[in-house]
C-alpha cells in the first residue's frame, strides 16, 4: 500500500522495530557492531570510527526495511552539495552514477540487479566488480561496453 506521495506506509510494528534496533546500536560491543557491518556492507570503510559506524548502520537498516531515499531527493541534495559545500572538486560526469543506485538489466530472461558501492564499483549478487563491462561479460559471456549493455548510454543519432 502507497501513501499519496507513493511512499510506502510504514507500518507501526515495523516503525517500533526498527526504531529498537536504531536505538540498541550505541550499546552494542565492537565485535557485534563489525558483526551487523559485515552483513549490509561489502566491504569496511578504511578510516572506521564509532560515529560513523552507527549512523551508516542505522541509515542502512531504515533503508532495507522502508526503502531509500527517492531520486529526485537524491539528485537534489547532490545539487545542493556541490553548490553549497566550501570543497572543490573537479566536474562530476554527468553519467556518474550516486552510491545506492540499483542498475536493472533484464537478459535472456533473467532479471539482474547491479548496486553501485560508495567506493565506486559494482554488487551483483554478492560479488563486487571494479567496472560494469565485468559484469557485462559475466552475464553475456561476450566483451560488451557496461554502459551500453547496461543502457546508460544515450543512442548515437545517425
């Protein structure tokens, strides 16, 4: 069921879940804290402190149950970044794709979900690769461009 804006409604039970699982996160010895880590993320950030841990885990399990945040909010806050921040950085592409994105492919049949990583690569089914055309060629088993088999590509006009 969707609310108006098309958001999922949040359900009380899961809200309170959630909510309790948030909160136990500041009590929960390292060990376990790497425990729950190793199990939404691929890999480990390499300048960890406590802090940081937390809020990524908790943004994390809020997202698993009620979904990320939606494009639009995305690609606004990125704009607002980049306009508002004191860090320079160079041009962004204008193909980039932002930490989170799910690539969609369907081929021969199946359907095949492509998870971009903060650090820049790719997660398809547990397995992360440094470029899309890796997973491309896993797929199709032929060298394709990933941006192309992935249709991220604008079409050349003739």
């Amino acid at each position: 069921m969707k609310n108006p804006d098309n958001h999922p409604v949040r359900s009380v039970t899961k809200t309170l879940q959630v909510s309790q699982q948030i909160a136990a996160l500041p009590e929960l010895p390292m060990a376990e804290l790497w425990k729950l880590w190793d199990h939404h993320f691929q890999s480990r950030p390499t300048h960890p402190n406590r802090k940081f841990l937390e809020s990524r885990l908790a943004y994390r399990i809020q997202e698993a149950v009620f979904g990320g945040l939606p494009i639009t909010t995305r690609s606004l806050l990125t704009e607002f970044g980049e306009r508002l921040s004191k860090i320079r950085s160079g041009p962004r592409k204008a193909n980039a794709l932002l930490p989170g994105t799910v690539l969609l492919r369907e081929y021969d049949g199946q359907e095949y979900r492509v998870t971009v990583l903060a650090d820049g690569r790719y997660e398809i089914d547990g397995r992360v690769f440094k470029s899309l055309s890796g997973i491309a060629r896993m797929i199709s088993g032929t060298n394709w461009s990933g941006a192309s088999f992935f249709h991220l590509r604008e079409k050349r006009k003739s």
